[in-house]
C-alpha cells in the first residue's frame, strides 16, 4: 500500500505537489496522516521538500508549476512571457506571476515576483494558456497586463504581437488609458491590423 502512494506521485504528470495535492491523489482525508507519511518520504529521500507544503519528486521540478501553486488564482505574465516571445530582450532572473496579491519570495534560490492584478482579470481566461502543468499568459495578454500595471513601460519588439489579439483581449480590462495607450502603439509603429 504504502509503495503504491509513492508510485501513485511518480507517475503523476505533475511536478509538483501540495500537501492537499497529495491528500486527493491517496485518497486520504486526514490530514495529520499524510503529513506524517510525507515526512518520512521526505527523511528518506524519496520526496524533495521545496518549501513547507509543497514537495516534488526530486529537484529537477518545473518552476512554472510551482509558481502558480504557491498563490492561487495565478498565471504567468508579464516579462517572463515576454522574454520568451521576443517582446522584451532583458533577461530577469525572477519569474512574474499575475496574482491576487503583491509579494516577492525566494524559494530553492529562485526569486518569484508576483504582481497584483484586479480579480475580474485574474480569473478571466481570455489569453489564458494550460501546458506542462501551469497556466501562462500568451504574449498579447502579458502585453496587455504590463500596460495594464505600468504606464510608459519601454518594449524591445512589439512586431512578434498578434494586434488582432490584442484587441481581442482589451476589453477585460476596461480601460480608457490602456485602450488609448493600444492605439497609441498601433499609430506609433504603423501596425496594421484586420480591422474586421
């Protein structure tokens, strides 16, 4: 029984894991026992604690997945997705999360900034992506949440940005300045756009 507990988070796709995580995965109700058998996965290295209530299979964790379990509701945004994209070219070491709160914490060397943002965005999925086990932003909506939080905020390459999305995306925010920054950027750099 208890080799099959550990087998049941090995084969999970997940990467990481909370205390209430692993609760549902053994089907257990009490709490105090699966800490307690948490614990001693832990002590005897077959479970890596990241920080307290929350565990992964060993160190090679996604970070990702991670990010947007320790406050939730979360996604990642802003220059993390940016970078990726080719929007933004200065590389940040931390991660940006888009959260229900302001906090920056470090956790297993890893710094993870998050940015609070109006619930009503938060939980709105337009632009909202699931892959490898974290909800990320597409570049348009982290596009979207940087103006949204940041007046005057210099971008590197805005050519790589779907302006159809963008517009699409917008009205979540509603938003006069952001809607007149949008159109701003759309004059400034000529950008073309199916108006339709």
């Amino acid at each position: 029984m208890k080799k099959a507990m550990i087998l049941g988070l090995y084969h999970s796709n997940n990467t990481v894991f909370s205390t209430k995580d692993i609760a549902l995965l053994w089907e257990e109700s009490n709490t105090r026992l699966v800490k307690k058998r948490i614990y001693r996965y832990v002590k005897a290295g077959k479970l890596y604690s990241i920080r307290k209530g929350f565990y992964a299979k060993d160190k090679n964790y996604n970070k990702y997945e991670l990010a947007i379990k320790i406050y939730n509701p979360s996604y990642l945004s802003f220059e993390t997705i940016l970078g990726k994209a080719g929007v933004t070219f200065q590389h940040y070491g931390q991660i940006f999360i888009a959260s229900y709160l302001s906090r920056e914490i470090v956790v297993d060397g890893q710094t993870y900034r998050y940015r609070k943002i109006k619930d009503s965005i938060l939980t709105n999925s337009a632009g909202i992506e699931y892959k490898d086990n974290y909800f990320g932003a597409i570049s348009e909506r982290a596009f979207l949440d940087i103006i949204y939080l940041d007046k005057n905020y210099a971008f590197d390459n805005l050519s790589v940005l779907d302006w159809n999305k963008v517009l699409e995306i917008l009205p979540i925010y509603s938003n006069r300045r952001m809607e007149k920054e949008v159109k701003s950027f759309l004059k400034r750099y000529g950008i073309r756009y199916n108006s339709s």
